[in-house]
C-alpha cells in the first residue's frame, strides 16, 4: 500500500490566551495544526485570524516563519496515512478554505474540554477538534473521545505519530538543512 505524509504540529506561542489555556489545561503546546509538506509550508488550523486579536479566530492557513511564531516552541511529529486518506483530507482542507467565512473558532466548546462538557456546533472548531475531525473523518484516527473534547496532548500521545523535531518552530527550516546535508553526506569508509 503506498502511503503519504502529513505532519502535525504542536505549539506553544506565548501570548496571554495561550497562557490562559496552558493554566486551564495544566499542560503547554496547546495548539496543533496539520501540514500536508514536510517543510510546513502548508500549515492549517483553527486560530487567530489576526494575530493581535485573539477574539477573531477561525479556519487560518499559518506560516511558521511570521513574526507570530517568532518566539513559539513546538515539536513537529509525522504521520503516514494512506494516498486515499490523504488525498481526502486535502479535499476537506479545499473545501473549508473556500468556504473559510463560514467557519469559526470554538470558544465555548475549548473552555468546555476540561469540565468534560460535550458541545457540538456547526462550523465551528478550536485547534485539536479540528485535526480530529480531520483524521477522524478520513479513517485515520480514533479515540474514545469525541472530537470536541480532544486535547492537542491526547493527539500528541497517539502511538501511530513519529516525533521529527523539537525547539524553537522559527529553527525549524534551519533543522531541515541540516538533516538534509547529513542525509546527502557520503559515509566515511572505515577500510
């Protein structure tokens, strides 16, 4: 079976709501978002739609090499899945981009996710519920959870995720040189 690639990518972007959800969380990295290119280049949640207002959230396309990401830490993990899983999760991703006005981020159900209170609503995502509709939606993941009350860390600690990268996310493309160089470098004969 020939499988593909998407990277999830969990992050912690220091702003006052983000230290607000990591205290009402107990836990850091609380954001996650899902790439379809191992240099993230197409990096897609639910989240600001306006980094310097946190109110106005929504289905976003993020870039990791923006100002707002300057100080983030994160760690980014690969996931295999199948052409058709992918191929449909691309799909979806069309789909909400075209209709981006439509969608919006879930407040009142990520305040909801620590008191264990279900709240489905139409359209409307935070971060983690939206990659686990995603996967879920596609075939790929499952958890005894419903999406809306998926944690980024519940996600994180799925078994089938293969951790690539940890440390500040603006280091990231200079991590993937790196590894690239080291690939590409001929190994020294020993003989």
């Amino acid at each position: 079976m020939q499988t593909k690639q998407v990277f999830l990518v969990f992050s912690d972007t220091g702003t006052v709501l983000g230290r607000v959800i990591n205290l009402w969380t107990k836990s850091s990295m609380n954001h996650v978002s899902i790439a379809f290119d191992h240099e993230l280049r197409e990096l897609y949640s639910f989240g600001r739609k306006n980094p310097r207002n946190p109110f106005i959230g929504g289905f976003v396309k993020e870039d990791i090499r923006t100002a707002f990401f300057r100080n983030s830490i994160g760690a980014v993990y690969r996931l295999s899945v199948s052409k058709d899983e992918y191929q449909q999760m691309q799909e979806r991703i069309k789909a909400m981009e075209a209709d981006k006005v439509n969608y919006r981020y879930n407040f009142i159900g990520l305040f909801l996710v620590p008191l264990k209170r279900e709240m489905q609503r139409k359209n409307a995502f935070f971060c983690s519920q939206f990659v686990a509709t995603l996967l879920g939606d596609c075939g790929c993941y499952q958890h005894e959870k419903p999406p809306c009350l998926i944690r980024p860390q519940d996600i994180r600690s799925w078994h089938k995720l293969q951790f690539m990268y940890s440390g500040k996310l603006i280091d990231y493309p200079l991590y993937l040189k790196k590894t690239k160089r080291k690939q590409l470098k001929p190994e020294k004969s020993t003989a």
